[in-house]
C-alpha cells in the first residue's frame, strides 16, 4: 500500500457536483484519486484524494472554489488530514486480498447463467499453459452438489387445514 503524505476529503450533497468538484481537484493539483462512495442515491458522495501535502490542499480548495460560487453551497464538508495513519488508510484504500474477498462475494451473488460464463472465462489457460483454478469454482461445485428442495409455502394447503379443523 502506498503512503501519501496528506489525504483530502471532500464530500458533496450531489453526484454531479462531486464529480465536478472531483475533475477541478484532479486539474488544480497533483492529486490520485483514492476512493469515493456514494450515499442516499447519489445525493451525498464522499471523494477521497491522496498526494503531498501542498497539493492535496491546493485539490481541497480548489474543490470548495467550485461550491463558493453556487447559490445553495452543495459542499457538505471538505478536510485534509496530514500524515494519515496506515490504520486510517486500511479503510479507504483497502488490501489487495479485501478486494479478492469483494470479488468473490460479487462472484457469488452473479445470477447462475453469468456464473457459468465466468467459470469458463476463469478455467481458460493461461499464458504458460496451465488452467486457472480458483476458490470460486470449487465453491459452486459444491453449491451445485446440494440437494435443491422445494421451500414451503407459507399457508397450509387446504388438506392441511382440513386436518387442523379435525383436530380441534
């Protein structure tokens, strides 16, 4: 994981906003881009920018100079934070095995045609020659070993009311 010297943060009632926010941080400074969320549909998003110091301040202001001049200050908050801590970072720039960890759970959630589709694109050799075989294709055979039952309905059928009406 790289470490910056300062990170910026800014964070937008709009998405649009935030995205001009973000291209006019990104043409003021030197800035990378690290991560950005979205919330409420858009209509608040947080953008997090990494960089030296001066740079991430130049990115800041030049991100609350696109709110100053709009009639309702779209701008929710900005900060920098100097000499970010490795343990803040863990959450804004996550590992590389969090993000297999994501992967796979998207992986999981794809409906089963897409499933089918990505295990064969996964299962093609590589370059040297040896297939790909990953965590996720033994977990699908093993979903597919399952015995698949039907659930059951949530109101008795009427031979089962018929009984209950019986025993009463």
């Amino acid at each position: 994981m790289m470490s910056y010297d300062a990170i910026g943060v800014i964070e937008a009632r709009y998405f649009a906003t935030a995205l001009e926010m973000t291209d006019a941080m990104s043409k003021a400074a030197q800035v990378e881009w690290l991560a950005s969320e979205n919330y409420l549909g858009g209509k608040l998003v947080t953008v997090v920018v990494g960089g030296d110091i001066a740079n991430v301040k130049a990115a800041v202001e030049a991100a609350e100079a696109v709110c100053a001049g709009k009639a309702d200050n779209p701008l929710a908050n900005a900060a920098v934070i100097l000499k970010p801590h490795a343990e803040i970072m863990k959450f804004i720039v996550p590992s590389s095995g969090q993000e297999l960890d994501k992967m796979a759970a998207e992986e999981m959630a794809l409906p089963m045609e897409q499933k089918t589709a990505v295990e064969r694109q996964q299962a093609q050799p590589d370059v040297a020659g040896n297939e790909n075989i990953t965590a996720s294709s033994s977990k699908m055979d093993e979903m597919d070993a399952k015995p698949k039952t039907k659930p059951k309905a949530s109101r008795p059928a009427a031979s089962e009311k018929k009984n209950m009406k019986e025993e009463k």
